[in-house]
C-alpha cells in the first residue's frame, strides 16, 4: 500500500491572493488526478431536489455516479441518494466537470465510478460502476470513453 503524505499550510494575507496546491508525487495515481479534477473544477456544487421532492439539497458533482436525462429533467445518482434537476443534458454537461463523461444519448457517468467495462461484439461498451450498476456506452461515444480512459491511466 502506498502512503501519501500530507502538509497544510496556511498562507497569510502577505503571501498571496490565492490558495496554492503542489503536489510532489513519483507518478500522478488515480488518486491523485481524481484530486486535481477536484481543484480544477472548484468543487463546483449544485442545488438538486431530493428524489421525494421533501427538499432541495446542495451536492457535489463528484459525488454524482452518474446521470440520466429523462422527462425533460436531469436525475443525478449518488452512492446512496436520487436527485432532480430542471436542466437540459446540454446544459448540464456544459456545466458539469471534465469527469463527467457523457456516454449515451441520454445518460453521463462520472469516470472515477467506472469500475470495469467490457466489450460487447456489436460495437457498444457496458460499464460497471461503483454502485454495481451497469450502462451501456453506445457506439458513438465508445472512441472518447476509450481516450478519457487511456488519458487516466496514463496519469497513473
């Protein structure tokens, strides 16, 4: 197992106007690109109704497994909640992080919840996510999950 280890320090006011993130690593692990995703994204949040429309609650793109867009709402799914948004896919994936990959007509997973993918012989992917779901990557988006993955493990 490898360990990381880990430094914060507070910068003061003098120093400088923005926070500062360096990492020093051998090779950059999955890990590790999943943390930079994060930093480069700003850990942008959006405000989403609860599956029962009880409430809205602020969650966090990395913390969607994936979404689909159905009935002219996206539905966004957690490890252990369903969310609604009013939005349009193409809205949303403007909107959404670089690690939010859309892979079908309707459907956009987040590729650090992918985990396995095999091959069917007419030409489409299925993946398995984290939650132990499986979607389909259609044959039009197979060649773009197949570089974002090639680019992912080349970081590790």
């Amino acid at each position: 197992m490898i360990t990381i280890k880990i430094i914060i320090k507070k910068l003061s006011q003098k120093e400088t106007t923005e926070d500062l993130a360096i990492f020093k690593v051998h090779n950059i692990s999955g890990t590790v690109q999943q943390a930079i995703d994060i930093l480069k994204s700003g850990n942008k949040h959006l405000l989403a109704k609860l599956e029962d429309h009880s409430r809205e609650e602020q969650i966090s793109y990395q913390d969607i497994v994936y979404a689909e867009y159905l009935e002219r709402q996206m539905i966004l799914y957690t490890n252990s909640k369903i969310y609604y948004i009013r939005q349009s896919l193409n809205q949303f994936n403007q909107d959404s992080p670089d690690y939010l990959l859309q892979i079908s007509k309707n459907i956009l997973v987040n590729l650090y919840a992918i985990k396995a993918f095999e091959a069917r012989l007419n030409g489409t992917l299925v993946v398995q996510l984290t939650t132990d779901e499986k979607q389909i990557v259609s044959r039009h988006f197979v060649p773009i999950l197949r570089k974002r993955i090639h680019e992912l493990a080349q970081n590790t």
